[in-house]
C-alpha cells in the first residue's frame, strides 16, 4: 500500500508521539512496534499513530511500514534517517523552536516562482540535513495561511479545471471540496525537503484566514454576506473538515486523544466518516464559545518552555453585538493554561503565547484598527463605510477587537509579574505572522518592573509570498514615530482609549521571505530572523535578545 503523503510527526512528550500519514487505501499503519488502522474521509485515507513506551530525553529513529511493508523512509533518500526527539529532564531547560506563517507553496510556473522567492522553509530543511542532529529543531510551530484557498497556482486551476459542469455554483477561481484541499495539502507537504523535515521536528498548527478563505470571520457582516453565495456551506464544511484532520489532531496529545469525543466517534465508525466530519464542520462554524463542545486552541510543554496557541480565527464571538477574539469560555481556558504550574511541579520559565495575528502592530496601525472597530459598529451608513474599510484593509488583529486586545494584555501582565505561579518567568513572547513583514517589538507594562518577565510580541511573516512594494512601504511608515503620533491623537479624537501598555519595535521591520528561530537555554532566549540566499542557505538578518538573565 502506498504512502501518498507524511509521516508528520505530531505531539511529541517525554514517551509519546503522534505520527500522521495518507495512505492509498485502507491500510494498518506501524510505528515502533505501535499500530493503528486508517479511517477513511470522502474516499481518502489517513492514520494517526500514537508511539508509546519510548525513551525520554532520546533521538530515536523510526521506520513507517503500511500493511507490513516498509514505506518510509523512501527508497534512495537523500536525507538523514528521520527521528522521534521525545523530551525529557536533561533537556528540559534547552529548546530551539523555529517558526514562520503564511507558506505559498512552491510553483512550478518561472515567472511566478521568480515573484514569490526562495521558500524559507524549504532552505532551512536543506541546511538542516546537512548539519549536526543536535542543531537541529525541537519543535517546528507552523502559525497560519499552510494552504491558499483563494490564491490558486497554475497547476491546481488546472486540477480543478471542468468542475463547473457538475458544480456549476461554485466559483472557477476557489477551491471548495474536500477532494480539492487534499490536492492544496499534498501540494504544501510534498516537497522533499518539507516532507522530510515535517517528518522529523514535532509540528504544531494553527489555521488563519487563507486556509478556509481571506478575512475569514472579520465580522458578522462578513459572515452574513459570504453566507448567502450558493457555494460556500459547500467550502467551510470542506476547509474546517480537512483542517481537523491535516491540522488540529496531530496538535493533540495521546491521552487529548483518548478524551476527544469527535476523534472516538471517527475510530469506532465503520466505512466513510465524512458525514461525521460534516457534523463536526457545521458545529465549528457555528460555535459560539464553547457551546458546542469545540476547542482547536492547544497546550504543549515543552520542558520548561509552554507554548498556548491561541485560536484567534474560529473561537471569535462575532453574533448578538458581541465582537470578541475569544468568548469568555475560550479566554477562560487559555488563561488557565498560561498560569498553570509545570507538569514536572516546576517553574515555566519562558511562556509562549501563539496567536496567527498579532497581538501588537505597529501602533499606528493598532490605533486605526480601534477607530475602525468604534466606526463599523455605528448604525447607518457611518457603520456600513466602517464595516467595508474594515475588510478592505484587512482590520482584524487584535487591536481590532479592543476588549480581547485588553484582557490579552492583563493575562501577559499577570504572568510576567509571576502572579499565578512561583516565580516569573523570563520571557513573556506572543509569537504570530499574518501581516506579511517581520519584526520583534519590546513591551512595557504597568507593574512589570525589572525583575519580572520580559515581554515581546515577534512576527515572522511570510516564510514564502510575495510582498508587494506598497505594502512595505505602508508598513514601514506605519512603525514611524510621526506615524504613531499622529493615529494616537486621531484615535483620542474619536473616542478610542490610549492602550494600557506601550511598546515600540527593535530593529527595523523585516521585508521578504524569512524563517525565524528561538533559542532557549535556562532563563537566556533569543529570537534569530534569517532569509534565504539559495535553495539550500540562509543569511542572518537580525538577532534579538528577549532574556539575558542566567539559569
């Protein structure tokens, strides 16, 4: 039997991990000695392994074999064996976790490939092969924009090209069926280098917009409107359902697993699930803060490093007036995984909030965003310009949603005063892409003197897309001190409060493809930005330290 697509190793804890993969057909799927038989979802195939009884604090090398027979590693691959790194107490205070978002996939048309660049990630798997296993990466925190829906290659409006003539609603320019996001997916994760290193370095996900489709969830004007094309029930039960089984299950432990009462339905059903998966796609997008049993927001340790990704697209509260990035269920949830104690009894000493969009702009862009915000929830026509500039220029971070924006603000003020643990951690860092540049910007906070965390919210964006020339020059204006000064009085003006937190960037913003790295050793962190110079090399841009202080 034939392995189409993976391995993707998942989760990974000190004696677990899971392992995704696409099959050919239904298939027994074996990882160490682990076994588990593939369900099926509108003709398509897929496993999850979950590993156990592995060795912590180990490198080991696996081998998946799919009916018996041995399917990777492939036959003649170039590349080192791929390794399950699990964790464990020797390298619980190290970690080098490198991220990015907003990943086109590679083009084989030249002129669109010479636009788009090099892939970041794609060069920094290259350079990985060939350099020591213990640089390579702990974790590998994937934050948005995986597949395009609404940005179609040549190669995929061919694949999709006739389909009007069964499905004479739906638009020549989108992809809307299932069978149409595996084809975006199998596009994104084939290339050697990708398909190697996801294979190797535990991979987290989170979805934004361009994953199901562009401003996706901006408001309840937007929901309304997209609702009533003829086509679109059609696309979100088909992007949610895929996203649930190339995203959001690997992001879950074994024992979240075994707990996770849609994941039990699918492994006790007999044939096709997607009806299943259907059911699971209308409940999602209908979900109104956890009332439909529903979280793709997630916790992983990692030693004494916590990553709590946020979903910031999903999980918003948009209907009845409301206009929240989070319900309180949901902000509920993450706060008390960001003041939980370490699962070893210890201190968490550098804390991760992962978020597709920035928490922190420019402040000159989170200004106007509140102004807009104020504006489009006007009644008439004042509301209705509001509400079209609103998804005319992409306002939909979090400044965007003001009261979301504040309590996020009071979670990170709490936790770098150490007010719900031991002690401070280190670093406070709310890491997110999204916005097509890439920066690292320094937070003050009230009450957040010298000896508790530092703050910092870093952007890395995009691994591999194409910026335009006007776009950098918006942003480039956007972080200047006339700029912030002037938004600032023009926010007052109307009526929007002075957040209550001041930051400003470090270093200049980033323009192009760039793959970012945090390094974590003890208390010490440091964020790294580096773009590619060929295929299989990258040069350093910018080096930024969040935390100096010793272990």
């Amino acid at each position: 039997m034939t392995l189409l697509l993976g391995p993707v190793l998942r989760h990974v804890g000190e004696t677990t991990a899971v392992v995704w993969v696409q099959t050919a057909g239904p298939a027994t799927v074996e990882v160490l000695g682990c076994r588990a038989r593939t369900f099926e979802v509108a003709g398509h195939h897929f496993a999850l392994v979950a590993v156990t009884g592995l060795d912590p604090d180990a490198r080991i090398p696996y081998e998946v074999h799919v009916d018996g027979e041995q399917a990777w590693p492939l036959p003649h691959s170039p590349f080192p064996p791929s390794v399950i790194p699990t964790r464990g107490p020797r390298s619980a205070g190290r970690a080098r976790i490198v991220f990015g978002s907003c990943r086109y996939v590679k083009v084989s048309d030249r002129k669109q490939a010479a636009l788009y660049g090099i892939d970041a990630l794609d060069a920094y798997a290259a350079r990985m092969a060939r350099a020591p296993a213990e640089e390579w990466p702990s974790a590998l925190l994937l934050l948005g924009d995986q597949v395009y829906a609404d940005e179609l290659t040549l190669q995929t409006r061919r694949r999709i090209a006739g389909r009007r003539e069964r499905h004479p609603d739906w638009p020549a320019d989108e992809i809307v069926g299932f069978d149409e996001y595996v084809g975006l997916y199998r596009d994104s994760w084939i290339d050697p280098e990708i398909r190697w290193v996801m294979s190797t370095v535990p991979t987290a996900m989170i979805f934004d917009d361009h994953d199901v489709r562009d401003d996706w969830n901006t408001s309840a004007a937007w929901r309304a409107e997209t609702a009533r094309t003829p086509w679109w029930r059609d696309r979100i039960r088909s992007a949610l359902a895929s996203y649930w089984v190339y995203q959001h299950l690997g992001n879950l432990s074994p024992e979240e697993l075994a707990a996770d009462p849609d994941w039990t339905k699918v492994q006790a059903a007999e044939g096709d699930v997607w009806p299943l998966l259907v059911d699971l796609a209308d409940r999602a997008d209908a979900e109104v803060d956890g009332s439909k049993g529903l979280r793709f927001s997630f916790r992983w340790d990692m030693g004494r490093s916590r990553l709590v990704m946020i979903d910031s697209r999903n999980a918003r509260v948009l209907e009845g007036g409301e206009h929240l990035m989070l319900g309180e269920r949901e902000f509920a949830w993450v706060e008390r995984q960001a003041s939980a104690p370490a699962p070893d009894g210890g201190d968490v000493d550098h804390l991760l909030l992962g978020t597709s969009v920035p928490w922190l702009l420019a402040p000159a862009l989170g200004d106007l965003e509140t102004v807009n915000e104020i504006a489009a929830s006007r009644p008439g026509l004042r509301g209705r310009l509001g509400e079209a500039v609103r998804q005319a220029a992409d306002m939909e971070h979090w400044p965007a949603f003001r009261a979301s924006f504040d309590r996020l603000a009071e979670l990170v003020g709490r936790a770098a005063r150490g007010a719900e643990g031991p002690s401070a951690p280190a670093t406070v860092t709310v890491l997110s892409g999204d916005v097509h540049h890439s920066y690292t910007a320094r937070a003050e906070l009230p009450g957040v003197t010298a000896g508790a965390a530092r703050v910092h919210q870093v952007v890395c964006s995009p691994v591999h897309n194409h910026v335009p020339g006007a776009v950098r020059a918006a942003f480039r204006l956007a972080w200047s001190r006339p700029a912030a000064a002037w938004a600032r009085a023009w926010a007052a003006h109307h009526g929007a409060p002075a957040p209550g937190l001041r930051w400003d960037r470090v270093g200049t913003p980033l323009f192009g493809n760039h793959i970012a790295t945090l390094l974590v050793d003890g208390r010490r962190a440091e964020v790294i930005f580096e773009k590619p110079r060929s295929a299989a090399a990258l040069d350093e841009r910018a080096r930024v330290t969040l935390s100096a202080e010793a272990a």
